[in-house]
C-alpha cells in the first residue's frame, strides 16, 4: 500500500509520514519506494532497513538486523536487487546497486558488496562467494565457512 502511495506524487508525503510510524512501532525500515515481491518475510525484525530503490523477489527472507543499503546519495539505483528465495542472516549487510541471484544465502554479519550469482552461498567480511558442493544442503553449506564464527 505505502509503494502505491509514494508512485502518486500527491501522497508521497503521506507514505512517508505512515513509513515512519511503522517504524517506530515495528523496528522495521521499509522506504516506501523499495519494490517487495510476494511472500516476502522478516523474521524478528528489529533494526532491518530496507533503501528506497531496493527490489527483492518472491519467497525471501530476512533475519533481524539486515541492512540493504546504499553507498551514495546519487538520484539513482543505489540499493542492492535480491532474486528470488534468497536467505539473508542476521546482521548481513548488502550494500550499493548489486545484484543477488535466485536461491543465494547470504551468512549471518556477512557485508555483501559484490554481485552473488544464482545458488551460491556467501559469508565473510567482505563477503566470500562459494557453492554448494554436490548434494550438499545449501543451509550446511553457510556452516563451512570458519569464518561465520569469529
């Protein structure tokens, strides 16, 4: 609703006003403008933030914490686009106009600032791109990075 009102010029004051309360109320940043596909869930969603020119498709979910941000003030895409089924752990940030591909998990306190390809897994600061190996469970697969630990 608050993304349909911000399309109108005459109400994006009112969106953003009615975004801010919710916030307050939730936790939960959500610019008006951010385009969010179905199915779409936040899991204990204290402190997440979600930029104005972020895109996220059907079936994805965040932890608590998560940051889709941006990295300049410029009037254009500046926040990242996440594809669809895509995990995000606790306090992930993914920063700046990149593109994370379907079915991607991205490891609790990762800092994502490069494009993740479709299926692959990423933990680390900066982020570490790998894929699953054959058969292996994609959730298992945030667990072989030593680095998810520290």
């Amino acid at each position: 609703m608050l993304h349909v009102m911000f399309g109108r010029p005459g109400l994006r004051l009112l969106a953003r006003i009615l975004a801010q309360v919710v916030r307050a109320a939730t936790g939960v940043e959500i610019h008006p403008g951010a385009t969010i596909g179905r199915r779409f869930f936040i899991d204990h969603g204290m402190g997440v933030v979600i930029g104005e020119t972020a895109e996220i498709g059907d079936d994805v979910m965040l932890y608590h914490g998560v940051t889709l941000g941006g990295r300049s003030l410029a009037r254009v895409k500046r926040h990242p686009t996440l594809g669809s089924r895509v995990t995000v752990g606790a306090g992930a940030k993914i920063l700046g106009p990149i593109e994370i591909g379907d079915d991607v998990q991205i490891g609790a306190n990762s800092v994502v600032v490069r494009d993740v390809p479709a299926g692959a897994v990423a933990t680390g600061i900066p982020a570490v791109v790998r894929f699953p190996r054959k058969g292996e469970d994609p959730f298992e697969a945030l667990f072989a990075e030593p680095a998810l630990f520290i």
